[in-house]
C-alpha cells in the first residue's frame, strides 16, 4: 500500500497549497538597561525581532539573549507563571513576562521592558530582592501552633479554608509590592505581599499566632501604610484580591475578631 506524503513546494519556493503565510512580525523591544561595571546610569536599548506575535515577552528576552546580546540579564525558571521570578515592567505595566502574550500589547510600537520599581537594580531587569524577602519573613508566614504534636493532620471545615483560600495563590513574585506608590518613596514599609502572607495564616483556624503578626504589621511602617491604591490587586498575575486582604487585616487590627 502506498504510503501518503505532502507535495513538495514548487521549485520558486513558493508555499504549499493550504499552508499559512509566515505569522512572524517585526517588533522593536526597548529594553532599559543597566551595568554598574560598565556605566553607573541606566539607558535605554532597542532590539528588533522577527518573532510570532504568539509567543511571550519572555521568549522575546530569550531570543535577543540567545542570537543578539548575550549579555542580557533577567530572572526566569519555571516559565509558566508560577515561580514569579520573571516579575518586570512591561510597557508601564508589572507583568510576569512568561504570561504575557506579545499581541496583547500593541506590539505596532516599540515594547518597554525594565525592572519594577521600589528595589534596587542589579544589572539590567535584575533587582535585589532581599529586602522584600526580609518583609516577608518578618510577618512569620508559617503555622504556629502550641501544645503536643498532633498524631494527625489538623482538620478543618471547607468553610474555614475558604476564609483564607484567596491569599494562599501568592507566588512572591513582588509585582505587587513594586507597584506600590508608598513602597517607592518608603522601602521600610512591609509591602501588600508581606501582608498578604500575613493574612493567609492570621484568618487560618489551625493557626495560633494572629496576635503576634498583628502586632508586627500595627507598627509604623505596617499595614496602616496602606494609602489603598489598588495598584496591588491589578499588579498580581494570580488575581488575588491584595486590597481586601489588606482591609481585612487593619478591620481584625481594630476589632481583635479574626
């Protein structure tokens, strides 16, 4: 039995019949970047790629990393929005670049791509993420519990877990709190993602130490910072409601109910 095949392209090159044109466009990125061995100011680049409007900011990085300028630098791992590290301001905007889609930003101008904002620049799109990890670690964002150690899991009801289940998707990708007007001009201040890490184990019916967290974000540079700008809640990649969980602490901060 013959075995079926594609016909080949003409001698000219011409495409297949039923086969697409190219899906490439050219797009200009203009990428802010920064060398303290080389320059101690930033400026900004431009790269012009022929690329699938398809593909992701973050393959565009890669491709100019890989075949124009080796020298790029950026954060990334997982690739798939879930490790955070890929956090960057896209066009104005923090976005994880590995969830943003070149033709959803008006890929007809030239696509800004720079490192948030609040936090100091490394090298190019890489910032020290140190102090934001301190904030984070101070809020204590693990169970706390007294007593024996229990011969099996801590239950609880649907309804329980429900009451926290929101702040739990957190991925400390920072976008949040780089978008934060009060942590620009401040870097003393927690930051909506240290609260919101609080808030998960605060409003957690397993949990013992909502007192002691309170009491570390009532403090001057704590959670009455908060100016509720809403630029957290449309910063974070994973939808999480960063302004009501922020609300939510300073009314348990008020009534001690939570």
């Amino acid at each position: 039995m013959a075995t079926p095949t594609l016909e080949k392209a003409d001698e000219a090159g011409a495409p297949e019949p039923g086969f697409a044109d190219s899906p490439y466009i050219t797009v200009t990125f203009r990428i802010r970047r920064f060398n303290p061995e080389v320059s101690e100011e930033a400026s900004w680049q431009d790269f012009q790629l022929e690329i699938d409007p398809k593909e992701r900011v973050l393959d565009a990085l890669h491709k100019i990393k890989w075949e124009l300028d080796g020298s790029l630098t950026f954060r990334r791992s997982c690739a798939h929005g879930i490790c955070g590290s890929d956090a960057m301001r896209i066009n104005g905007r923090n976005r994880l670049a590995c969830k943003t889609l070149i033709k959803d930003i008006n890929p007809e101008k030239p696509i800004t791509v720079e490192a948030i904002k609040g936090l100091t620049v490394m090298k190019d799109l890489v910032v020290d993420m140190e102090p934001f990890f301190q904030a984070y670690r101070d809020v204590m964002p693990f169970l706390i519990t007294t007593g024996n150690e229990p011969t099996r899991e801590r239950r609880q009801s649907a309804e329980d877990r429900e009451r926290f289940d929101d702040t739990t998707k957190c991925i400390l990708c920072a976008a949040c709190t780089s978008s934060c007007p009060v942590f620009w001009n401040d870097g003393q201040y927690f930051g909506p993602a240290a609260i919101v890490n609080a808030h998960r184990f605060i409003f957690d019916s397993r949990d013992e130490g909502g007192e002691q967290r309170l009491e570390i974000l009532n403090d001057k540079d704590g959670v009455w910072r908060c100016r509720t700008t809403f630029n957290c809640s449309e910063a974070c990649p994973r939808g999480i409601e960063v302004t009501k969980a922020i609300q939510e602490v300073k009314r348990a901060l008020i009534t001690r109910r939570f």
